[in-house]
C-alpha cells in the first residue's frame, strides 16, 4: 500500500477541512426544533431573559401586559450591567430579586416551575425570597429591595 505524500500545505488544508466539516456535523446534530416553553438542562421551564442596565445602583423596569413580570407567579432573569438578576413577581404588587448566581458553585440558575428557582449545575433550588429548598447549596441567594410605583419595579443593587 502506498501512502500518498502530501505537502505541508496539502496537508494543513486537508486537516482543515475534515474539523470543520466535523464541527459542522456536531453543530447540525445540536439543532432541533424549537418549542413554544424552552427548558433548561434540567427540564424544568428556561426563564425568560430581560435585558437592562444599572444606573445610580438601580434597576427600572417597565411592567406592563407585555412583560415577562406581567402575571402574579411569572418571574424572568434580569441580565443588567454584568449582572444576573433573578426577578419574580410575588403578589398583586409586590416582587423579590435576588442574585441569580448559586450559592453552591456560582452556576447562573436560570430555571423556574412552581415558585421554585433551580440551579442547571448541580440542581440547588431555591424559594422566590431565595432561601435554599434543596442542596447541594447551603446559603441563601442575596436579596436586594424592590420597590413597585405606577407600573415600574425598581430593583436596588446596592
């Protein structure tokens, strides 16, 4: 059998090709449908994603009919600054926000079922006030105060 001889040139094109053709295989393999209630890792419901920014150490957010927050029960991840935030909306009008990073080993939890918060990493979960309901973390999620006036939640972030 003979080995065919290629150039270094022939041979880092070829090599190329075959990872990216691998690659591209992988990603295609990764895509699936989408559904109308994403989950995370753990199959519980993916919280869905409000996008913000941080002035004078606070959060505003509009809540109206078209908010993620609208309904009593709903709760979504407030991405703001660099930071995660976890917002639920707790009674007729009152709201919590707690850090969304775990306790246990700073996963950012990001799924929510039955009032209950859960970490994708290692399956902590917490209440909607942050307390830990289930290990493997051992302390509580941060707070931080909300205050809700004329259909606006400002979250203070210290």
């Amino acid at each position: 059998m003979r080995i065919p001889k290629y150039t270094r040139r022939e041979f880092c094109v070829h090599s190329f090709q075959t990872v990216s053709l691998a690659a591209m295989a992988t990603a295609i393999t990764g895509c699936g449908g989408s559904s109308s209630s994403p989950t995370g890792p753990t199959g519980l419901p993916s919280l869905s994603t409000i996008n913000a920014t941080i002035v004078n150490s606070a959060i505003t957010l509009t809540i109206d009919t078209s908010s993620p927050l609208s309904a009593v029960g709903s709760a979504a991840l407030v991405n703001a600054s660099g930071r995660s935030f976890l917002v639920s909306h707790t009674g007729q009008n009152t709201f919590t926000a707690l850090t969304a990073i775990c306790t246990h080993e700073q996963c950012t939890v990001s799924t929510f079922a039955n009032q209950t918060f859960e970490c994708p990493c290692h399956g902590s979960q917490y209440s909607t006030s942050g307390t830990v309901l289930k290990g493997p973390a051992t302390r509580s999620l941060t707070s931080f105060t909300t205050n809700f006036t004329n259909n606006v939640l400002a979250i203070t972030t210290g």
